[in-house]
C-alpha cells in the first residue's frame, strides 16, 4: 500500500542519515547508492519528493535491511521462530502481519466515521428476480475493448 512519509518523519530520517560517517559507495538495484553524508542527502530528497507527490516510500528502501538487535531482540527472534524458519522468515511474517495490522485499523477507523451513515433510504444497486437471477440497476459500462 503506497504512503508517503510525514515531514517529521522525513526530517528525522534526514538527520539520522546525515549523522553517519563515510562515504562508502555501492550498488543497489542498478541505482548508484553511497553511504554516510551523501547517501543521506540522496534518501532525504527522494523521501522529500514522495511526500510532495505521494509517491511510495518504498521505492527508497535498500534491497536489505539491517539492524542490530539487542538481547530481548533476539529472545523474541528465537521464541517466534517456526521450524525451519529463518530469521529473514520471521520478519517477513511479521511485516505481513503489521500491513494487515494497519488495514484493519483503516478498517475500523472508516467504520467509526461511517456509523452515522444510513442506507436504508438509498435505493437499491441490485436485486434478485424470482428466478434467481441478480438484475443490476447500475451497470457498468461496456467499452469497445471489453466487447
């Protein structure tokens, strides 16, 4: 799901790419990536123009992530590992699980803004004839391409 990144975010991303050191260059998906100074300048516009133009922030993120994990981290890690299952395994299961996560927050936050709303009064968009068969009262229209 495409989101752009707040200015805050941004701005925070900015410095903590700017705080680093080194100006180490490499190779990320055909695009000429640098690390330190320079690489934070590169991200901090890229993230500065998603958040202009809405575009995904994905497009920005480095084809591995890496961090460095603490104690519980890796008690957590280990307790949540599936057999067979790697590290990498288990983030992804859990970056799945905080995108549903966030759908369903989305979910029921459009449900708490639509609670007031009622439909009893529209008319209806379908209905069933005694055959069975679902009659449209608002068809979509054919295209020439569709036909």
């Amino acid at each position: 799901m495409p989101t752009a990144r707040s200015k805050s975010a941004t701005e925070t991303a900015t410095k903590r790419a700017a705080g680093r050191k080194g100006a180490a260059e490499t190779k990320s998906s055909g695009t000429k990536r640098t690390t330190g100074t320079k690489r934070g300048t590169e991200i901090a516009a890229q993230d500065s123009r998603a958040a202009r133009t809405g575009e995904a922030v994905a497009a920005t993120v480095a084809n591995t992530v890496a961090f460095r994990t603490s104690d519980e981290d890796k008690r957590v890690i280990a307790g949540l590992l599936k057999e067979g299952e790697s590290a990498s395994d288990l983030l992804r299961r859990a970056l799945r699980r905080l995108e549903r996560e966030a759908l369903r927050d989305q979910m029921y936050a459009d449900m708490a803004r639509l609670a007031d709303e009622d439909l009893s009064d529209e008319p209806d968009d379908w209905t069933v004839a005694e055959d069975g068969t679902i009659i449209d009262h608002h068809p979509i229209p054919k295209t020439k391409a569709a036909r």
